[in-house]
C-alpha cells in the first residue's frame, strides 16, 4: 500500500505507534506522506485510533514509537505550543464568556502581539469566514455553523502550518453541514494551509478531501484520492465500509489476459480485465448499486446478469434504491437515478426483473 504524495511530503508520519497499555493499540505502525497545502482526511468507525492520531500530531500525546516531521523538523519533545500547528476540536471549546472578536484574538494576546497587528488579523479572520457582522455577540448568540466559523477563524488567527480539525462539521445538521463543508474547503484552500481531518462521515471525507486514509483498528487499509478509493477498493472492508456495494462471492472459472470469468450462485461475471489469480481460486466480486441497470426483459448476453424479484424500493427522490432477491436468496441493491418523473417500466413490488450490468463494473477482490 502506497501512502505516498505527489508532491515531496511536507508532513510525515513514520511508523507511528500509539500504545495505551493493557492491549490497547489507538495507533498501529501507521505512515503517511501529505504534501504542502493537502486537505487530508483520516476516515474510519468510532473507536478507530483517529483522534489519537491528531492528538500526537498536535504534541498532546506522545508516540510510543515512530517519527513525526513537519517541514523537515523532527517533532519529538516539542510541547503544544511550540508547535506550528492549531488543532479545533469536535466541541470548538470557545471560550463562552468571551465575544467573537475576543475568541479569535485570545491566542495572538497569549503571544503578546502587539495591538494594532491583533486587531488588523482579528478583521481578516472575521472577513475570511464572514463573521464581521456578529464580531461583538457572544458564541450562544451563534448558529452552530457560525460558532464552526468562529472556531475556524480563532484556529487559522496565529497562521499555522498546519491544521487539525476533529470532526469539524459532526456538530452540525446534515444540510448544514453540506454546505458547510464546500465553504471550509474554500476558507482552507484561501489561507492555503495544510490540513489533517478526521471523520467517520464518508460523504464528509470524499467531499473536502484531496487524499483520503480509511483507518480501521489502528491501521491505515488504504490511501488514496476519493475516486480512486470509491471505484477501486483494495479490500472487501473498504469497499463494503465507502458508500455501498454488492459483494458476491465466486469461483475463477476461465483466465485469460484480457478478461476472466467469475462463477456465482446467482450469475456469471465477465470481467473485462486479467487478473492475478489461479483456476478455481475463490474472490469476491464487487458492484456498486448505481452501476447496475434493471429490465422486464432478459439481456441478450448470458454474462453479467442475474434475475430476480423486487423485494422492495426506497424513493429517495434524485434516485430509488431497489433490493432484488435473486434465485439463491442473494439479496442485490440497484441504485436507478430518476432522470424522469416517472419510470417507464414502472418496476414495483413482486415484480420479476432483470439486473445487468457492464465488464468493467466489477472490482474483483482477493482479500
Ligand atoms: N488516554 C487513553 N487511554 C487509554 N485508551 C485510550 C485513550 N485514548 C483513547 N484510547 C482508546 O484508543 C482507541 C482509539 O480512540 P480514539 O483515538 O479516540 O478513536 P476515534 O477518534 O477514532 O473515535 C479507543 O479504543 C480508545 O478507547
Ligand atoms: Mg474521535
């Protein structure tokens, strides 16, 4: 597995190793590379080891082994706040008592900068996040997506090299939150800062990232842009753990460079790629819902398609989720965009259907 950036690594984890003791491994030998004004985004379940990850990042806990450089600089025995780097947490933690304007000048007093330079940053923070308006309210006179903003803005005050945001947006509500997201990224990339988020919101992820780790139990499975994760999953786990998918379980039947041919209960995959693999070696074979098409007819190709009955539909409105039982009990998701009003074939419960689908729609997966 590859964690490395495009670009040579500004910040770089080594190996990193965070043992609490008594079994419990937060962080287990994880390296990363994330280069110069990256939005990097650590993704995994609860309980995973991200926070952990950010808090040895940001110096308030110490690796049990493995390095941490930024910029070239070993961070080992520097405390917080000779850290060129400003960590926001899940709660924001403003101070209540203090106005906007104060919140985000209290660190640049705490450096005792001098006056009339704490005011003229203080104005560009409130502008950057378009707070200039609420600057003398206190945070429970806030929105929650101001007091985000505010939080951002009191983060980004003393420029740090780099930024740790712990589930930036978890606070928030979903439409909020989405929009949120595009406006934080614009705010990041305007300042140009480096960026480490975590997140357990896939969509959240996808959305702000450049790069993306899927951590689970410790470990990084796997690195990448957000497409290149989406469509080509290294494992079972991270296909099944980013947005959904059907895994099928089968049987290598025929080998050749430019294609294989996959037995399963429900149907036979033609898959329009070489593989390495052996005869009758056993893979899964994974298909996102969305690459799957439905039909009253049977296709004309024997490959890549499996009949079944609709066991039941989801509207969600820009698309319907459909769960086909096939022969074997199998159940398939198939995920139809509703390009019109209403569907022509109009598909419903108990109908017998057809579900097909292309000879690159498959990621076939061996682990
Ligand atoms: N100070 C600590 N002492 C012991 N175990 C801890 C400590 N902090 C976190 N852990 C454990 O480490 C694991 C990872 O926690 P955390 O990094 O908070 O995960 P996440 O942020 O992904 O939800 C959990 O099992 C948690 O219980
Ligand atoms: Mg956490």
């Amino acid at each position: 597995m590859s964690g490395t950036a495009v670009n040579p690594a500004y910040l770089q984890l080594q190996h990193v190793v965070k043992d609490f003791g008594a079994g419990a491994v937060a962080v287990n030998d994880v390296s990363i590379d994330i280069a110069k004004g990256e939005i990097f985004a650590l993704l995994g379940s609860s309980g995973c080891g991200k926070t952990t990850l950010l808090r040895m990042l940001a110096g308030f806990e110490t690796p049990t082994s493995g390095r941490i450089i930024l910029n070239g600089q070993d961070l080992a025995g520097l405390p917080p706040y000779a850290r060129p780097i400003n960590m926001m947490f899940q709660s924001y933690a403003l101070f209540p008592h203090l106005s906007v304007w104060d919140n985000i000048a209290f660190g640049l007093r705490r450096e005792g900068q001098a006056k009339a330079e704490i005011a003229a940053r203080v104005e560009a923070m409130l502008k950057l996040v378009q707070l200039e308006k609420f600057a003398r309210r206190k945070p429970h006179q806030l929105s929650g997506g101001q007091q985000q903003r505010v939080a951002l803005a009191r983060s980004l005050a003393k420029k740090p090299q780099l930024l740790l945001l712990d589930e930036p947006l978890g606070a928030l509500d979903k439409k909020l939150r989405e929009e949120t997201q595009i406006e934080l990224v614009n705010i990041i990339e305007e300042v140009g800062v480096t960026c480490v988020m975590v997140t357990h919101d896939q969509e959240e992820a996808m959305t702000m990232a450049s790069r993306l780790a899927v951590m689970s139990e410790g470990r990084l499975l796997q690195v990448g842009p957000p497409a290149e994760i989406y469509e080509t999953p290294a494992t079972r786990f991270v296909a099944d753990f980013i947005g959904n998918v059907n895994l099928m379980e089968g049987r290598l039947s025929t080998i050749e460079p430019d294609h294989v041919i996959i037995d399963c209960a429900d149907c036979q995959h033609y898959v329009g790629h070489g593989i390495t693999g052996s005869q009758d070696m056993l893979v899964s074979v994974a298909i996102r819902p969305e690459k799957i098409h439905l039909s009253r007819h049977a296709p004309d190709e024997a490959f890549n398609c499996a009949r079944g009955v609709v066991q039941d539909l989801a509207y969600f409105g820009s698309y319907t989720v459909y769960r086909m039982k096939l022969a074997s009990g199998a159940m398939l998701k198939v995920s139809i965009s509703n390009t019109q009003r209403h569907r022509e074939d109009g598909l419903t419960w108990g109908d017998e259907a057809w579900a097909h689908w292309s000879r690159n729609a498959h990621v076939v997966l061996t682990q």
